[in-house]
C-alpha cells in the first residue's frame, strides 16, 4: 500500500488514534508521512517499536517493546530519546533491567504482557506468571493482547 492508500484507509474509520505496529514500522515511515497522516486525518499517532532506529518527528505516544540485549543506559542500538511506555513480553526473564533503558523517562510506564502461546494449558501457565510477577512489583501494569483472547487473528 502507498501513502495515499494508506491514508483513504483510515479515513474509513472513526477512530482518532492511528497505530503504527506489525513487524518494525521505523522502516517504513518518515516525517512526511507523519506530517500527511496528521494534515489529512486529524488523528494522533502512535507507533509500537523495538527502538532500534530513529523516529520521525510528530508521533504522539511512543511504546518500546525492546529486545533482549538492551540493558544499559546509553546502548548504542537504542534509537528513542524517551518513550511513554516500555511494553515486554513475559517469558519468565528478569526484568529489573528495564526500568534502566535510556528511553525510560520520569513518566514511562512499565507494561507486561504474557506471552501467547497456541497451548491452552500453557497459555494459562503464562499468564498466571504474569500476573503473579505484576501483582508483585507494582511498577508494572498488565498488558493483554485482547484480540488474542476474543479469537481475532
């Protein structure tokens, strides 16, 4: 899909707030982009990232889901200057790190979310891990994938 494509597709919606995610949508967007979604739609902008390349300006809410490496302040792979939200998923690893990324900001939000898996049983096993993990430090909120539970592919 091209831009104009893209945008005629929103505009079908009345939604307010445009999502960019699926795969690494930093690869794909610029500030022309951006600023076109904006000019024509009106909508805020939203984007879910790994954080690993530079963002164009205009974006409203920034969520950093990182990958396992990013542990320290000042990583050189980390691209975001501050995000509003750092969303992982739950497999059972240490999270203590996260909260030392160099995007994390005074007001960044810590989200967990399970990690699906196609096992029911095991499905289940994940998500009482976390909430367990989030009921105990409560600097995490749950982060569910909602289309996950309703059946929505």
């Amino acid at each position: 899909m091209g831009d104009d494509e893209i945008i005629e597709e929103i505009k079908k919606y009345p939604a307010r707030n445009v999502v960019l995610t699926g795969g690494e949508p930093s690869l794909f967007i610029d500030d022309n982009f951006i600023k076109k979604i904006k000019s024509e739609t009106g909508n805020k902008i939203s984007i879910e990232t790994n954080g690993t390349h530079p963002l164009p300006e205009g974006i409203d809410w920034i969520t950093v889901s990182p990958k396992e490496g990013m542990r320290v302040k000042g990583n050189p792979a980390l691209h975001i200057v501050t995000a509003d939200e750092i969303k992982v998923v739950d497999v059972g690893q240490p999270l203590e790190h996260y909260f030392k990324l160099s995007c994390v900001g005074p007001e960044t939000q810590f989200l967990l979310q399970p990690c699906y898996d196609p096992d029911p049983f095991l499905r289940k096993l994940h998500i009482r891990r976390t909430i367990r993990r989030v009921k105990a430090d409560p600097r995490w909120r749950l982060s569910l994938q909602t289309h996950r539970l309703c059946g929505i592919q």
